[in-house]
C-alpha cells in the first residue's frame, strides 16, 4: 500500500524555467511533508519541508504548496539550474510518541538541460 | 556528511552468509533509521531505533535484525544474505522533537551486493 505516490518517474526541463514535480498521498493523518534530493551515490539530503496546517514554504529557489483536499503537494523550483538534476523525494509522516517514520515516495529524476 | 558515516561503503557477499552494515553518528541524536532503496519503491524503511536497546521494526523488515547497544552505533544485520537484498542501504538520524521542520540527516550509503 504505497500511502505516498510520485507518479512521475523522470522530468526534463531547461534551464532558467520552472521545474515542477509533483507527489500524491493517500494518508490524510500525516502532519508534515517533505522533500529530499539525491545526487548519485550520495546519501538523501533534506531540501524544504511543510506542516499540514500550512499550504505553502518557500526557501529562495524552491517552494513546496499542499493542498490538503486533493491530497496532493508538488516543489516548484524557479529558475532550474543544471545543479538541480537529481532524483526527488517526497516523503510525509504522522508524529507519533516514540520515533516518527517517514514515509517516502518513489522519486522523480529531474535532469535539467542547457 | 561528517556526523553521521556508514561502513562499508560497499560490498559484496555471498548468497547464504551472514552480513553486518554499521551506522555510527557523532550527533547523540536519539532516533536511527535504516532504509533500503530499490529502483521503483523508493526509500523504504527497515528497523529503526529510539533509544540505546529500544528498536522497533519497519515495513521491510523480514530477514534483518538490528541492535543498538551505544547511542552512537546501530548496527544492520542480514542473518543470511539473499539476492533480493541486493540494494543501496541508508542510514539515517534524527534529533528529538516535535517537530519535523528540518526531516533526518542520512549517511552516504552502503551499497550491497548478494551473489
């Protein structure tokens, strides 16, 4: 049961426009989404978060939006740039007493062209 | 990222033998986390620990055991390696919180291959 969805395996998108990507859940408990890039052989690194009471975060270049209703959050970055190409990761979890657990999506490779 | 590190970072074993992935972090953080990624599934997440001799299990956690008898080490282990355990190993921590503003800081990975 994959309670978050990335149904979007890979986007392309020039440098200088807008990157969007998008990611779907089905768990209308969860308290915050994330997102995570990975470069190749390196380990995920966090990039900008959002708690369910809000629906939009922004951080310079990136901004994540939720809508609550369609069960649905998606990153927009603005401009692209050749060093965003990396596969994407967004990721939500339900705060709990013991360790919260994150729950991942399949990711989105995003390969930003010249 | 140099507070948490993860040995080896590579390896390769045979079907059938017992192996041991190691996450050591220099944070003190409490909660630790292994996931495996596989292409098409993502992150998914194996055992995870919230404190020294307090761990819990996650999603895929049939045919690993993990112990964690220091705050700073949690160790992964694959009683009897299978090919289906062939993956990329991440570990993770986490600072307490009630919050999840800034998410885990994951180590670089362990790549593992079962022949």
């Amino acid at each position: 049961d994959q309670q978050v969805k990335q149904n979007s395996p890979s986007l392309s998108v020039q440098e200088g426009r807008i990157s969007i990507l998008n990611c779907d859940y089905t768990n209308s408990m969860f308290d915050y989404f994330l997102w995570y890039k990975k470069y190749p052989a390196e380990g995920p690194t966090f990039l900008i978060s959002i708690s369910s009471i809000k629906d939009k975060n922004e951080d310079g270049r990136f901004t994540v939006f939720l809508n609550k209703s369609a069960k649905h959050l998606s990153l927009h970055i603005v401009p692209s740039q050749p060093g965003d190409s990396a596969v994407y990761f967004c990721a939500a979890v339900k705060l709990t007493g013991t360790a919260s657990k994150l729950t991942f999506g399949t990711g989105t490779r995003l390969q930003v062209t010249l | 990222d140099a507070g948490i590190t993860q040995s080896p970072r590579h390896k390769v074993t045979e079907t059938g033998t017992p192996v041991t992935l190691r996450c050591h972090q220099t944070e003190n953080h409490r909660y630790m986390y292994w996931y495996r990624q596989d292409p098409g599934h993502g992150l998914r997440l194996i055992h995870y620990s919230y404190g020294v001799k307090d761990t819990d299990k996650g999603e895929v956690s049939d045919g690993y055991s993990v112990s964690r008898s220091k705050t700073e080490d949690f160790l992964l282990t694959l009683e009897s390696a299978t090919s289906s355990q062939t993956s990329v190993y991440f570990c993770a921590i986490r600072a307490p919180g009630t919050t999840f503003n800034y998410g885990y800081t994951f180590g670089s990975g362990t790549r593992l291959t079962v022949v």
